[in-house]
C-alpha cells in the first residue's frame, strides 16, 4: 500500500503553522525500522480513512513479523493535537486497544476478537476480603510506624479519629456504613487500614509478609491490582517514637475519662493499643 506523507510544523507556541507534502511510501519497500513503522502508521491516521489505518496496521503486523501493535519505542500520532508523542513500554496494551479499533473500524469484528484473545485477554479477578481484628490490625500499624507505605504520609491511629467525631459529631462527623455525604474525608485520607501488597486474587500471601499499612483511599485505588501496574512504590516503615498516629493522647484520653459513658468501639481499639504498645520493643 502507497501513502503519501505530511510533515507538520508548529510554531514555538504549539500552534500549526503549515503541512508539506513530502514522498510517497511503500510499505513493502519501508518497512525495516522503528521510525520507518512510525512514519507509516503517522501517515495511515493523516490520511483519515478507517480502512486505510487497518492496511497499516496489518502491513506492520505482518512484514515486520510483530503483534500488530507497534514496537515500544516506536511513535504512533495523537489525533486530536496532530502531532506524534512516544509510546513507553508501558503503553503496549493502549496500542492493543488501538490496533482492536482499527479492525472495527473495518467492520472485522471476528478480527477485533482475535486480537483481544491474544494479545490482551480477559483475566477474572476474584474478590478476596478479609477481616482481621483490632489487635491484628494495631500490629500491623505498630509495625509501619502508622505511615501510609503507599505513599510515605502520616496517618493517625482509627481510635482517635473516632473519638475526634465522638467528641465532635458536628465539625467531625463519621458514618459506620462510610457514607461519603456524612464522613468527614479524614477517615478515607488519614485512617489506616490493611491492605495486600501482591493481592490474595493474584496470588499474594494472606499473611503479615504481605500486608502493609495505607490508608482507606489508597486501599480502595489499588484494589486488585499489583504495584507494577499502577507504578507506585512501597514507602519505609516510619518510627513510632517519631509518629504514633496520636495513639498516646488518644489513650491519656480514655485514662482520664474512664468513668464516662465512652462507645464499644472505643474501648476496643484502647485495648488493641495498649497490648500492641506494651509489647513493642523501647527504641
């Protein structure tokens, strides 16, 4: 197949300041590089015609003896902006995509199929939720220093978050179903939970090897997914001489009003707290 080539050029703002035709392409004859699969798969997209994007694509597929997405190093055009950006090795799965709504483009729809089944197929995740209890829990937060390992954040203690919304249930409100209209956002960005660093779906150990402290919003963005997929990174465990996550005024709070009418809850994770912190090694 034969595409004739536009070069585009942009002024130092970005804008477009002109298109130049320039030489005519034959994929049989071209095809031998990474910039020569970039240059052809850019002209396919300027040429705007569905049917002509899907011959590129095939061609490419086909005569450089790839998955008919392109090389990782390669370019591939943003439409919308008209000008070409890098595909990181990263992005292979966004050209999968891509290459799937070619071969839809061109009403292949059998094609399109074939590409998901090999390239990117379906992969259930199952859900695998635990309970642990406060004491687990309070280990676990001991251990992390009550830093996010997520992201590297402080994060503060569960009982004295609930005992700031006991205390104020207007300025500080808490909901025990999480209603995101009546919580306070502290409790998704500041309470700490447990979370699998290799998720129990995928394979992980349900076990303190694998657990780490975040926080409930970061819990619930990771879900199922591994740390590679979405780029982060685990933090160092904090030092609880440095940061306790208000644990100790949380619990000087409970000594001095002992003999008030103070919630379950709270009674709980004070008992929690004060085993963990008992049987934590002095720095």
């Amino acid at each position: 197949m034969k595409l004739r080539l536009v070069s585009v050029v942009r002024s130092a703002e970005g804008s477009v300041a002109m298109k130049t035709p320039t030489s005519v392409w034959n994929s049989i004859d071209h095809l031998d590089s990474e910039e020569a699969v970039a240059a052809y798969v850019a002209a396919a997209v300027e040429d705007g015609d569905s049917a002509v994007l899907a011959a590129a694509i095939t061609d490419v597929a086909r005569l450089a003896k790839l998955p008919a997405h392109l090389t990782t190093s390669a370019t591939i055009p943003n439409c919308d902006r008209q000008e070409e950006i890098a595909i990181p090795p990263s992005d292979t799965k966004a050209a999968t995509i891509a290459e799937v709504c070619a071969a839809l483009a061109s009403d292949r729809l059998d094609h399109a199929a074939s590409i998901v089944r090999r390239d990117y197929p379906f992969t259930p995740l199952a859900n695998a939720a635990r309970r642990c209890s406060d004491r687990q829990a309070m280990r676990l937060f001991v251990r992390d220093g009550f830093i996010d390992r997520y992201t590297g954040r402080r994060l503060v203690f569960p009982g004295a978050l609930r005992l700031l919304s006991h205390l104020l249930p207007t300025e500080f409100p808490f909901h025990p179903n999480w209603k995101s209209d009546v919580c306070h956002f502290a409790f998704y960005e500041l309470f700490p939970t447990i979370d699998h660093i290799v998720p129990v779906s995928r394979g992980g150990a349900d076990d303190a090897s694998n657990w780490v402290t975040t926080s409930m919003l970061r819990n619930a963005a990771k879900a199922n997914f591994t740390l590679e997929e979405l780029g982060w990174n685990i933090f160092p465990p904090g030092a609880l001489a440095r940061w306790d996550g208000m644990t100790s005024w949380f619990l000087a709070w409970m000594d001095r009003n002992s003999a008030t009418d103070i919630p379950d809850y709270l009674r709980r994770w004070a008992v929690a707290a004060r085993f963990e912190i008992a049987r934590t090694p002095s720095p």
